[in-house]
C-alpha cells in the first residue's frame, strides 16, 4: 500500500484524491455547490473564502489563560461543579478534601463528561451528566496515598451519573435541590444485567451467581438518549479500576481490554475485594457496558444492555430509521480499536413507551470494515454482522455463543476483519439523518504497531492530532449494509508541517487550528460541535493550538471556527442545549489550574452554560 506520508509521496495523487471527493461529495444531497473551496488538503488557509451561513460567530483566537472565552456577543455562567450539593440538606463542597463517601454521594460527582437534557416543561428539565472517574489530588486531603476502604467508597461515589432537575428563572438556569428526579448513581448501584448475555456464566460471581445483578456503572464516559425519554450512559475505561496484589494469569479475552493486575493507581481492590481479580475476575465482565436510565423515575433500576456490546464505549448516538428500526452508533475508544452499529430487533412506535422501553433488548451488532483506496482519503465501507455461526464467528475459531461474542465483542470484530480505528470518540448524527461523523482523536500506534497500518481512513503514522471521518449510509438507510465515506477534516498544525498531512486538511489554518478532537454533537441547526482533549502544551508540534477547546463546524462548506476555549489543563466535553437552543452546556473536566473560582482555589469539573446577550439561538 502507498503510504500517504512517503516524503517522495506526489501530492498530485492526494490532489486526485479530493477531486473525487469533491465529485462524489458533489452528488449527495446534503452537500450543495460549492461544498468544497480547496482540492488540495496542504493548501494554504482558505478563511477568506469562507462564508458559512450557518455559523454567525466571530472567531477567538487561541488561549493559554485559566479562564473560559467566547465570542464577542456571549456569556457564560456556571451551573454546578463537583462537591455541589444536589439534594436538600446536603453539605456544601468543602475544599479540605475530608469530606466522606456519604456526603459524596449527595453531592455532584466528579469529571463531568457526556450529558442529555429531559426537558419537563419550557422552564424546567431534567438533567444527567456522566461523572467520569475522579481526581485524587483534589479528592483527598493525602492525595490518594493513603487510601482506606472508606476513602474507596468516596471514589465510587464520585464516579457514575448525576441525575438532577434544573429551572429557568429571568432567563438563567439553575438546579433545584428539590426535584423530584435528583438523583445519585454510583458505583454501588444496584442495576440489571439485560439482553442477550445476561444470565451467561461469564456473567456469574461469587456474589450474583443469576449473572444478572450487578452493582454499579462506572467510567462514564459519554451518553446519548432516546426518543422515548431514557438516557444511555457507556462504561469506557472501567479496566482501570481492577487489579490484585496477587500474581493472576488473565488471559487474552482480560488483556485485550487493558485489565491487569499491576499498575493500579486507584486501589479499590485492596479494600474491595469486588475488583480484586484473584478474588472476583469475572466482575470485569460486568462493566464496559452500555447503560439505560430511566431519568424521571429515580427509583427506577439502570439497565445494562448487553445487545450493544462490550468494549470501552464512548459515546451511544441514537437514530430512528425511516423504517422504525433503532440504530445506535458506537466508537470503541482506543487505539486500534472498532466502530460498531447496533440495529434493534424491534421498531420504534411512536406514543408507545411501554413497547419502545424493550428496544435496546435484542437487535443486531456490527463492525465497520472501510474499504480503502491506497491514496485516497474516501470510499465504501460495509457493516459486518457479528453474529453467532456468522462470518467465522463459530466454534472452530473459539466462539461457543452469542453471549460471548458480546462479552468479547472487541476479539469477535478482529475475527471478521473490522477496520481498526484511530481511537473512535463520539459519533452525532447530522439532524437530516443523512450524515454521520465520527471523531478519530488520535493515535501514537498508527504506523508502528502490527495491524494498525497507514490507510485512507486513517491516514497518518503517529498521528497526534487526529480527524473526523464522516459516512453516509447507502439509500438514506443507517440498517443498510454498505457506506461510502470521506474525511470531513484532518486535524494539524499548518504553522509547524507544511506539505503533507500533518499540515492538516485544507479546512484546517492557523486560526482555528486544534488537535485531538473529542465531544461532538449537532445543534437542531445541524451546526457541528466539536470539542477536544489533547495536548494543550502550546509547543513544539501543537504550537498556537493553546488550551483544549470548542469549534463549530458547517457540514456542508467545511469551515471550522472556534467558539470557545477551557481554562488550563481541561478538557472540554460534553455538551447540550436548552430545548430553544437558547442556553448551551458544555463540560469541563479536569481543570487543573483554579478553575471555576480563581484565586488559589481548588480546581473543580463545572458544566458551564453559555447564553447569547440578545438572547438568541446559540450559533446563530
Ligand atoms: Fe472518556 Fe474516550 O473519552
Ligand atoms: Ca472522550
Ligand atoms: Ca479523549
Ligand atoms: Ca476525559
């Protein structure tokens, strides 16, 4: 295969390259004239050609400051930060680092990350956010170096969901301690294991031997929500939460998803013998799950879908199809790593949440295998069905059931050949249904490791700063089984590469340049957000790239433009809107300076709301 990167590489080729794109691009309905303003992805800036309609902002440039920026015309506001009290009588945030796993579990939890709006009436809604995992530098006085079982419990209590209702008076939103939603789920809350490997052995501990009750979500990463009014919240990178002070032999099904013994940084496992793997090892099986929250009821159970597969998902983005078939796209965050799609079983029935609440029950999984052109950077791609006694998935080549390639569904995806990804993040789903992106972030492995290979989709070695791929499902169909792709932008630095890909793509210039793009969502406009977690330090290869930080994108002419930038060493993630769209909540997470109070206070992950001082449409 070419390799795009070959200093001898003729940049005709690539040239070429977007000419097709162009054509093909210039044939879907979606993209108008003028879709494309440059053919050669190293070109020069093309800022001023570019006149989006769609974006009515005013560019901020970089920063390195330890406070949040917007454009000109637009505020911003904090709405809660970990430690905030969410029930009445619940202490306040104390800085001290003392406070226990109860009051904890009363307060919101920490790395605010993935979030959906439930909105209960025009001035009232209800709330949940992923809280990630926890910092221990902040969260304990002794940093973490001391940890007891009871300090354990706090960290559980930490991570998880924060379920709470918010209300608009004058115009601004706030959180009202006394909703009736409010809501806690942790670490040790009871859930259910659902959907086809529910009740599997694999599934069993000395603790549940039904394989069904487990106690706890964790490593909540990013979310999505359904039309019938529950939230999905993914377990990503639950395997760090495992360990043993005992030497134990895992096998590959444990080292594929990164769990070991050593190394472990949180110790909850000495403590609590649940994630200690010489005790209880098959409780790793239990997380890394997609979970459905009933939202309004917080008595309800949260549900552990099996059908969606097991890995460290990301995000769960929700499509209904023209058919009424639920279709969840699905990024496996990790280098190497797949891109899966979930078709349910049953159709959406509109007014009908007693039958729609079963979805996510039973359906279909796939993988995505692109088909690659040596330099091209689009072309097709096909859904790989991973289904027992299907493409290779049977007992010869070591799969005994249908639960087990769930449990397992990262070896099943290499066993029929699946892409493997530059770490997929969030996908979003373009308003029109027609579109979808996915953010590749990065990935230091591509051109070094066995298997990960420089290809179209994935176009450079070592790549640092990450790009967005964008598919469109053939016939307007997301069951279909085939798609063809492009690249909607190659993150890079034009001011440190000129003259190949690390440059980025032509969309990409000195003003708006960013790497490692993360969070992603459409607004009802079908502006595309863009959000990043990557190297904020400001130099060599990342150099005028600043803070982590918030771009909007038009889908349709590929111009980019930032609209916000973090405080320092944050990430910023998460993001949703009011249901007017004139209110935006974006996560910040891990800020490590003095963010949101300043002085020398301690840091703490906050959604921040961002309000247009005219009162408008966010964007518009
Ligand atoms: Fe929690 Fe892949 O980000
Ligand atoms: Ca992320
Ligand atoms: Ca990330
Ligand atoms: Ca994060």
């Amino acid at each position: 295969m070419t390799n795009l990167l070959d200093k001898e590489t003729d940049f005709s080729s690539m040239i070429d390259a977007r000419l097709s794109r162009r054509r093909f691009l210039m044939g879907t309905a979606a993209v108008g004239a003028g879709a494309f303003l440059a053919v050669n992805p190293v070109a020069k800036a093309v800022a001023a050609s570019m006149d989006s309609k769609l974006l009515n902002f005013t560019q901020i440039p970089a920063s390195t400051s330890d406070t949040i920026v917007v454009p000109k015309g637009y505020s911003t506001s904090n709405l809660i930060s970990w430690g905030d009290p969410i029930f009445p009588g619940a202490p306040a945030f104390n800085p001290n680092g003392k406070q226990d796993a109860k009051t904890q579990a009363m307060q919101f939890g920490d790395n605010t990350d993935g979030m959906s709006i439930f909105p209960l009436s025009k001035d009232r809604a209800i709330m949940a956010i992923n809280n990630e995992y926890t910092n221990y530098q902040f969260l304990f006085d002794h940093q973490g170096k001391a940890m007891t079982a009871d300090d354990v419990k706090k960290a559980q209590a930490a991570h998880g969901n924060t379920i709470v209702e918010i209300v608009r008076k004058d115009g601004k939103w706030s959180i009202d301690k006394n909703g009736k939603a409010n809501r806690r789920i942790t670490a040790n809350t009871e859930m259910m294991m659902t959907g086809p490997a529910a009740g599997d052995d694999l599934l069993k501990t000395k603790a549940d031997p039904t394989g069904t009750k487990v106690l706890g979500t964790i490593n909540n990463c990013a979310n999505g929500e359904t039309p019938w009014g529950t939230y999905l919240t993914c377990e990503e990178n639950f395997n760090g939460l495992f360990g043993s002070d005992e030497a134990v032999a895992l096998d590959d099904n444990f080292k594929r998803y990164g769990i070991k013994t050593d190394g472990n940084k949180y110790q909850w496992h000495p403590t609590d013998k649940r994630f200690d793997l010489a005790v209880n090892p098959q409780e790793a099986n239990r997380f890394g799950w997609v979970v459905e929250i009933d939202p309004k009821d917080p008595t309800s159970t949260p549900l552990k879908r099996t059908a969606l597969g097991r890995f460290k998902h990301e995000n769960a983005a929700v499509v209904i199809n023209d058919d009424g078939h639920v279709v969840i796209y699905l990024g496996d965050d990790e280098r190497g790593e797949h891109l899966y799609k979930f078709v349910s079983k049953n159709k959406y029935q509109e007014g009908n949440n007693a039958a729609n609440r079963e979805l996510l029950e039973g359906g279909t999984l796939y993988v995505a295998k692109f088909a690659m052109h040596a330099d091209k950077l689009e072309g097709n791609g096909e859904w790989i069905e991973l289904t027992y006694g299907k493409n290779g998935l049977t007992k010869e080549n070591g799969f005994n059931s249908q639960a087990e390639i769930l449990i397992f569904a990262r070896k099943a995806a290499t066993q029929v050949g699946a892409t493997t990804m530059d770490r997929p993040e969030w996908v979003a789903v373009h308003p029109d249904k027609k579109h979808v992106f996915c953010t590749l972030t990065n990935n230091k492995n591509r051109g070094v490791k066995e298997g990960q290979d420089v290809d179209g989709v994935n176009p450079r070695a070592e790549n640092h700063y990450g790009q967005i791929v964008r598919w469109m499902p053939s016939n307007v169909d997301h069951t279909s089984a085939s798609f063809k792709w492009d690249l909607y932008l190659i993150a890079g630095n034009p001011t440190v590469h000129q003259g190949d890909l690390y440059a980025g793509s032509a969309n990409i210039n000195k003003d708006n340049m960013f790497n490692s793009p993360d969070g992603l969502g459409f607004d009802k406009a079908g502006r595309l957000w863009i959000q990043t977690d990557g190297d904020f330090s400001n130099q060599g290869d990342f150099a005028g790239q600043g803070n982590n930080q918030m771009l909007c994108g038009d889908p349709e002419t590929g111009e980019v433009r930032r609209f916000l930038t973090g405080p320092i060493g944050s990430e910023v993630t998460g993001l949703t809107f009011s249901e007017d769209q004139k209110t935006m909540f974006v996560g910040i997470q891990h800020p490590t300076g003095h963010f949101p109070a300043g002085g020398d206070s301690k840091p703490r992950s906050t959604i921040v709301m961002i309000t247009k001082d005219d009162g408008g449409v966010i964007g518009s």
